[in-house]
C-alpha cells in the first residue's frame, strides 16, 4: 500500500509531479469479484450440477429449500431459478 502511495502522478502543464498520497486517500476494501445483473437489478448467481440424478428430482429438491427460504427473505428481495431446470418443467409437464 505504501509503495503505491508513493506513486509520483505528472500533471499535464509541466508542474512538479505530486505523490498520490497527496491528491487521493488509497484505502483497501472488500467488494464482490463479480457483479451479475439480471433487468437491471443486482444478483447472486448459484450455479449447480446434477450427477447421478435426473434434473427434474433435484429441480423439485431446489424448490422444496426455496419454499422454505423465501417467506424469510429481506423485504424488496426475490428467489428466481432460471436456465434448463425452469425450461424442462416448462417442456415436460405432463
């Protein structure tokens, strides 16, 4: 941190160059290292495989826990299970 704080910036008009220290406050902070979006609105991604089980079974599996989830959710928040497990309900339903 120290060593990037003692970065010399030029400016274009030929002054002096200033370390960073003295124009900015360089501060170490956590963030998400992927940021996903989905319409617009912020999302958290959990991505899942099946092995040895047909889709169907573990789509229902995921609904029975998301059932129990989302009566618990913060209020503006939203569970919403996309991709081949939504699409295969939608296809197959008999």
């Amino acid at each position: 941190m120290d060593t990037l704080q003692s970065t010399p910036i030029r400016s274009n008009t030929g002054q002096m160059p200033q370390l960073l220290s003295n124009l900015a406050t360089v501060q170490r902070t956590q963030s998400a290292g992927v940021v996903s979006h989905y319409d617009i609105q912020p999302t958290l991604d959990i991505l899942a495989s099946v092995q040895d089980r047909d889709l169907a079974g573990v789509g229902n599996d995921v609904n029975k826990i998301l059932a129990d989830i989302k009566p618990k959710l913060p209020r503006g928040s939203s569970i919403d299970v996309r991709a081949r497990s939504k699409r295969c309900k939608l296809h197959f339903q008999v």
